[in-house]
C-alpha cells in the first residue's frame, strides 16, 4: 500500500494542517482502493488515482481559505489598507 513513508512526509511538509490532512487522507483512499481494484498496472486506475489525491491535496489547502476570507480581509483593512486593494 502506497499509504507508507510519502503519507508521512507529506503529512510532516504541511506541519500537520488538519483540513488539508483530512481531505488528502480520504482522496487517498479512495485512489488506493480504485488502484487496488482495477490494478496497480493499469494506467487508467493509476491517473485517476493520481488525479483524485491532487484534488484532495487542493481542496484541503484551499476551502480553509474561503471559511476565513472575511478574517483575512479584516486584517487587511486594519492594517490601513482598502478593500479594494485587498480584491486586487
């Protein structure tokens, strides 16, 4: 199983980001047991379950961002800047 020592090190290259974990973790799975039932050889499985732990890794670094935009925005302003250069 490909869950070994890449999982860990990836895991340790984010410093352990809960969101990101978690939906890296369940891609993950997913794209093992897709490669666990069409075959490690087969290149289709193989692209699909690379895909799917790209997206996973994606979603987990970038659907934080959108729960706190608004936090981000905030400080943004606070620090003397306008929303407009903030949308920029």
């Amino acid at each position: 199983m490909l869950f070994s020592g890449v999982y860990l090190i990836a895991m340790a290259g984010v410093g352990f980001y809960l969101p990101w974990i978690i939906s890296y973790t369940v891609s993950f799975i997913i794209g093992e047991v897709i490669l666990s039932y069409m075959g490690y050889q087969n290149k289709i499985a193989q692209f699909i379950a690379f895909g799917l732990i790209q997206v996973g890794s994606e979603c987990g670094q970038i659907i934080p961002v959108n729960f706190f935009l608004e936090s981000f925005k905030k400080t943004w302003v606070g620090k003397k800047r306008s929303y407009r250069e903030c949308d920029k």
